[in-house]
C-alpha cells in the first residue's frame, strides 16, 4: 500500500475492513510469539535449541506488523475522506429535499437520504474499529519490542562448518556466533590439541 492521497481515497470500505482484520490478526500473532519466547541470557545462549531462530521469526513478524500499523494510519485518512464526503453530499440532499413540495421528487431525495445517512453511519463504525486496531496494534508492537536476541539480530538458522576463523582473530560476544557454536568450535580445537600431542 502506498502513502499516497489518490491510494488512500481509492480505498473502500471493505477493503479497509479487510486490512482491519489482517493488521489485528498478525498482531495477535505477534502477542502470542512475545509470550512464548525462550529466555536468553546476554551472551544469547538458552537452554532452548531453537531459540535464535524462534527471535528471528518474532523479529519478521514485528517488521511485518509495524507495516500493517503504517496500513491502518493511511485507512484512518481514507475513512475520514469518506466521512466528509458522505456528510457533504447528505447535508446536500436533506436540504435540496427539504425545499420541494411534490411529492414524487421529494421520495427520491428521501431514499437518496437514507442511503447516504447509512454509509454515513458505517463509515463512523468502520472509523471506531480502525482506531481501535491502531491502539491495539501498537500496544503489542511496545511489547514485542522488548523481546529482541541480545546483542545482534538473530540468525533464522544455525550456521554450522562455516569458515574457520584466521589467526589472531577474535570471538566477542555479538560477532554473530551462538554459545552452540562457540562450544562446537573449542570441542574441535581441543581434539586438534590432542590428536597434535600424539
């Protein structure tokens, strides 16, 4: 979606009803994933195997998310496009319908009114739910911005046999490595050690 004016008023209404549902349905995803994470010390290392990759996921959904949030700003000016036009035309035609006198063209400005006065009355529905989503929306992105790998962006998966590392070279906290890793590499330098001593 863009963030143009010309996107933003070719939205209807159930298509905003539409991204309304898909932004609480992801958010609601992403409330489920903060509350299930594993815990991770600072040096990332947990107890549970998968646990870099479960923050990666998390870390994709709360991008994805915090698009859906920027989607329901643009459907809130969209919505209010419509309010205003809708409550524009109506005030038109009960005031066109209030000065005829026969009977005929006075039934047609009549029904003319209550189809506007109803898609005014769902454009204010749909507006409550889009402000509600915002607010809901955002709350969860506050938590979920909590729940971040320590130190670095996790990795979606393990990458194990890479490269060896050259000499003199380092292996600090948030160089990309999980303890596994770490614990992987000594497990292989010592039996070098030993098969050298041999």
């Amino acid at each position: 979606m863009t963030s143009s004016t010309n996107r933003e008023q070719q939205l209807t209404i159930k298509e905003i009803e539409s991204i309304v549902a898909g932004a609480v349905s992801d958010a609601q995803e992403l409330q489920q994933s903060s509350g299930s994470l594993p815990n991770v010390d600072q040096e990332g290392n947990s107890e549970c195997p998968f646990a870099e990759q479960l923050y990666a996921k998390h870390e994709e959904l709360r991008k994805k998310v915090q698009r859906r949030l920027a989607e329901l700003h643009e459907c809130l000016a969209a919505i209010d496009e419509q309010i205003t036009k809708y409550g524009h035309d109506l005030a038109v035609v009960s005031a066109n319908k209030d000065r005829l006198n026969r009977d005929r063209p006075r039934a047609h400005f009549s029904e003319a009114e209550a189809e506007l006065a109803g898609l005014y009355k769902r454009c204010l529905q749909v507006r409550d739910r889009v402000e509600q989503a915002i607010l809901f929306v955002d709350e969860v992105l506050q938590q979920a911005a909590t729940k971040r790998f320590p130190g670095r962006i996790p990795r979606d998966r393990p990458q194990w046999g890479g490269a060896a590392a050259g000499p003199g070279s380092s292996n600090p906290v948030g160089d990309g490595k999980s303890g596994a890793d770490r614990e992987l590499a000594a497990l292989f330098e010592m039996d070098r050690n030993t098969q050298g001593e041999r």
